[in-house]
C-alpha cells in the first residue's frame, strides 16, 4: 500500500511537504492555482519576449528575415537566416555581410551585427558552419562553410557582388579568412576578425600579410582565453606585440590600437581594437559591434551613417532571455498539470522519510559533492574526447567528453556514498525507500516506473512545443548569451539516442547521492528547490570565478591549457540551474527519483546535443 504527496489521489484534503507533515485542503488549492499561474505567466513571457526580439531582429518590422538554406562544394546543405532590409532590391542591389559564429555556437551569437548592419542597409546572411544547428556535418567539412556562405550571398540580385563584408567570431574568423582565400577575386571588401586569427587550418600557405586579407579589421579581446591559439602571445594584452599580428599588419613594431594601417582605398587597411572582455564575451559587448558597424561603414558603399553607438540588437538578448524563463515555467507548468491526470496520478507517492547527513556532516558531504565535479572537470572531459573519437556513434565531440566527465564524477561519487551507507550505523542507515528508489517494502515497482518513463516523455515533449512555437512566430531560439534551448530535428534526435541513457545513469546516481545523502530540509516547494539547486551549482560558481578571477587579475586563466572547456564550464551555472529545479521539483512531488531522472535526462540530452557542433557522420 502506499499513500500519496498529491490531492488527486486517495488523501484529497492534505498534503505532505519535504518532510512528511500534511497540509490543509487551501493549500492544496492554492498549489493548483500556483500551476495555472506558472502556465499562463510562461505563456506571457514567451510572447512579450518574442515580441521584443522580433521588433528588434526587424528594426520594427522593416527588415524581412528568411531561413535560407544552399549547398556547400561538397554537397552538404548549410543554413542560416538572411536579414533583408527595404532598400535591397533587384534594382537597388545593396551591400552584404556575411556573419559566421564560432565553434559549438549558431548562427543567433551574431545577432549584434546581424541586426546592425540590416539596420544599416545592408544584406546580412548569419550563417551556421557546417556541422552547426540544421545544417549539415560534419563541422570543419568545407572550410566551415564560409566559402558558400559568401558565394551564396554573391549569388543574389540583391546584393551588389563583391561589396560584401566578412565578420566571424573565433573559428567563423577562421571561416572568413577561407572564404577570403578561396573565393575568386573581388568576391569581398574587407574582414572583421573578432577573437580570430589568420591562422586558419587548411590556409597556412597563405598567412596574413599586408594585402591579404582585404581591408582587415581585427577586435580582440584584452582577457581572451584563445590568445596563445590565435596570435601565439600567453595573453590577450600582449596581442598587439605578436609577430604574427605585426606580419598581418605590415609593421616591424608593435601594433597601435585604433591606428589604421595601410590604406583602405588600395585594399590594404588594416586596425586593431582591443575590448576589456573576453573570447565568448565579445560578441555581447556593444563597444565592438559599434567598431564593426564603423569598419563595415569605412570598407563598403551604400552603408547607412547611421551612428555605430545607436544600438538596438541588445533588445533581441533581452527578449529571448525573457523567451527562455518562460519556456522553463512552461515545463513545471505542464508537469503539474499532467500530474492532475488520472493515469499519471499513480506514479505519486509519499516522501520517503530522510536517513541523509545532518549538523557538520552534512555540511562536510556537501563540500566534498560541491568540489568533485569541478577538480575531475578537465581531466575526465579531455580523456573522453581522446579515447572516444567522433564516428556514426557519439558524433559530438563535446557532448562525449561530458558523459565521460559525468559518469567518471558519478562513479567516484557513489563509491564514497557507498563507503557512507556502510559505515553507517545500522538503526540510522537509510535503505532504498529512504534513497527514493523503492516503495516502504523495499520493492521497486516497476509499472509505476515505466508509467514515470511516459510521465517524462509527454512533459518534455510538450515543453517543447513553445520552442517551436517561438521559431515559427519569432524566427528565433530562446536563449541568453551562448546557452540555448534549441530545436531538436531528426539528425539531432537520433544522435541523443547515443548520449541518453548515459545521462540517465549520470541523473540516478546524482539523485541518490542528494536526496539519500544531502537532502534539503524546506517545507516548501520553493525552498527545497532553491537548496537543491544551490548543492549543484556552488561548486562550479566557485570553479568559474576562480578560473576568471585569476584571468580578470593576470590576463591567464588558472588553468590556461583548457580555454575551450573553461568557457563550455560557464554554460554548466544554467544547465545546474535548469538540472537542480527538475530533481527538486519531481522528488518533492513524487517521493521518488525517477520522474525527476527521465525528464532531466532527456531535456539537457536534447539540449546539449542540439547545440554544440557534429564532428562524425550520424548512423
């Protein structure tokens, strides 16, 4: 027999909090108010932020924006979002950009000098490298794609061909430069390199040098992470004393920021800006789209004089981040709603009484949690890209080196959980029904699991429907800065296939290890949330601020061999964020860990998988 943590079963007047006290029938009511809320104030966020995103994507409604898809040399079909202004027509070509992103991006990191420049008079095609978002892999195939990007926007009436300007972050600078060097002559004007270099894979015969590329621009950043890579300096402050960056510039002496080298008329300028950010940061940072806007103005004709310090594109970030707080209230919204359904009513269970740690204990097995995933972070992640190469199975770099993290971190962790459980002692020590794996008999029942399994399913599947809802409407993903929550289409679908259960066994382990071990004590829902999600996020809010604390303070990371998977650890604050408020929110509902475990497992699967870039061919 078991009792319930929900009104909808046998027990309509109570309910039970975090700690098993019952609650009277308001509360109950209030709860189901408190769901509605949470669905119609979703509902809202994700329409007004689609709104303001749309207006400014638009300059308010003037600029048109299509999904454009085209071949590359290979066969493969990129894509990318074409912002076409008013003024760019058959019989009044315009001038182009072509905007690439950098790697494990999209196409929506070059929003600030997409909307700019189609502000502008411009024809912008923000383009997604191969391997990226929808188009196709593998990534690096093609030179990144910036060749066809750039014969694509050549190929239109609309744009005047060869007046086209070539912007790209880190390895879309990378793709410019290709494209540059590989294009026929006069195809573009000028290059704006941000947080890039000339030292492109597959052009080393073709360095920069004083006339090539046309008319380069480069911005960089003070405290980039990739100055070693890029301009082989330690730190992004000795940038402008690279003998690569003085080859490219023609000069003997070290580079002086905001002098222009050289001459633009002859194809020759070149220009230096260094911002007080970092390799990820500066796209986001309005001080270099407002020099980008000013470069573009200076190398092609017909651009608006339009003051480059009149910036609209940070209303675009402001919407979809409103777009991603509504779209994760949807997903609590609607599993409260489908736990009212009958069918679904049965997986609710009481909450297990909590054996976990109390007084310093606790506060010791905490630490000890807080710090492990973090110190095994590089080393796990580094081994599992190297030993597991990108093939038809696990084709995504990235994400396979987080499952070996995660399942190393969680396999260290259970060992010490074990150690704990026994050495316990007996008449203290919890057991399955304590740890949220079994009923008080201490039998798993697994209807009630396989019914959890279609629970987590249909909640993010439904979650996902304002996702597409906000692309079809807005032509956007909801997003803040680099973290998305993307569209999932076929090729990205089969490849979660790969990566799923490997979360799911990474989610049980970590379920067990908080509720068995670490448990929140709250008798709200909010509360035990919040202490759920501060256990998962703490350790690495202190891994990244020492990481850029030491970065901000000598212009290195702590760890300067890993500048790649210290900017992938800053996107773990939202995921850990995302992660903490699932498996607080369903054990506390449910009593048990596997709703909490499917849903988490299949929603950061899909978002991991879909935004990060596909090195292998996909079974």
């Amino acid at each position: 027999m078991t009792e319930t943590n929900d009104s909808s079963n046998n027990n309509p007047g109570t309910e039970v909090s975090a700690q098993g006290s019952k609650q009277p029938a308001q509360t109950v009511r209030k709860r189901r108010w408190t769901t509605r809320s949470a669905l119609l104030g979703a509902v809202l966020l994700i329409v007004v932020g689609g709104l303001v995103a749309n207006t400014a994507q638009t300059s308010g409604g003037k600029v048109r924006i299509v999904d454009v898809h085209y071949p590359t040399a290979s066969g493969l079909i990129e894509a990318g979002l074409l912002y076409v202004p008013p003024n760019a027509t058959a019989k009044t070509p315009a001038c182009g950009v072509v905007a690439i992103h950098g790697y494990i991006n999209s196409h929506d990191t070059m929003d600030g000098v997409a909307v700019e420049m189609a502000r502008r008079g411009c024809v912008v095609l923000a383009a997604d490298q191969t391997g990226h978002d929808t188009s196709q892999g593998p990534a690096f195939a093609d030179a990144y794609g910036g060749p066809a990007s750039l014969a694509f926007l050549n190929s239109l009436p609309i744009v005047k061909k060869g007046d086209i300007g070539l912007v790209g972050h880190s390895m879309g600078g990378w793709a410019s430069v290709l494209a540059a060097g590989l294009s026929p002559k006069g195809s573009y004007r000028s290059v704006d390199l941000l947080s890039s270099s000339t030292s492109t894979p597959g052009l080393e015969p073709l360095p920069g040098t004083p006339t090539f590329p046309r008319n380069i621009e480069v911005v960089e950043a003070k405290y980039s992470e990739f100055s070693q890579l890029m301009w082989a300096v330690p730190k992004g402050s000795l940038i402008p004393d690279s003998p690569r960056l003085m080859a490219l510039f023609g000069t003997k002496s070290p580079v002086v920021p905001g002098k222009v080298y050289g001459s633009i008329a002859a194809g020759t300028g070149r220009e230096l800006f260094l911002q007080s950010t970092t390799h990820p940061g500066i796209t986001f940072d309005p001080a270099v789209i407002s020099h980008v806007v000013s470069w573009e103005q200076a190398t092609l004709t017909g651009v608006s004089p339009l003051s480059n310090s009149n910036q609209i594109w940070l209303w675009d970030e402001i919407g979809t981040f409103l777009a991603l707080i509504g779209v994760g209230l949807f997903l609590f919204g609607a599993a409260g709603e489908l736990l009212r359904l009958d069918y679904f009513a049965g997986i609710i269970r009481k909450l297990p009484p909590s054996r976990s740690l109390t007084g310093r204990g606790w506060w010791l097995g905490a630490l000890i949690f807080a710090i492990l995933g973090p110190l095994t972070f590089f080393d796990f992640q580094t081994w599992g890209e190297n030993t597991f190469k990108a093939g038809p199975f696990f084709p995504e770099n990235i994400p396979t080196g987080v499952i070996v993290w995660a399942i190393g971190d969680i396999i260290i962790g259970l060992v010490l959980f074990l150690i704990w459980h026994f050495t316990t002692h007996s008449d203290k020590r919890g057991d399955l029904h304590s740890y949220g794996l079994a009923e008080p008999n201490l039998k798993i029942e697994w209807p009630m699991i396989a019914k959890t399994v279609v629970f987590g399913l249909a909640t993010v599947v439904v979650t996902y429907i304002p996702v597409y809802f906000f692309h079809w409407a807005f032509n956007s993903d909801v997003r803040l800065w680099i973290f998305n929550i993307k569209r999932v289409d076929y090729t990205h679908a089969k490849i979660g296939l790969d990566y799923v259960l490997f979360f799911a066994l990474y989610f049980i382990g970590l379920s067990v290890i908080i509720f068995g071990q670490l448990r929140p004590r709250s008798h709200s829902l909010a509360g035990f949330m919040a202490k759920t999600i501060g256990l998962l996020v703490i350790g690495f809010a202190v891994f990244i601020a020492l990481e850029y604390g030491v970065l901000f303070a000598t212009g290195e990371l702590l760890t300067s061999s890993q500048p790649l998977l210290a900017i992938v650890a800053f996107q773990f604050i939202p995921l850990y964020l995302l992660i903490g408020a699932i498996l607080g929110y369903f054990f506390y509902k449910t009593g048990r860990i596997y709703s909490g475990v499917v849903v988490a497992s299949l929603f950061v699967t899909a978002i991991v998988v879909a935004g990060t870039a596909t090195q292998g061919v996909v079974w």
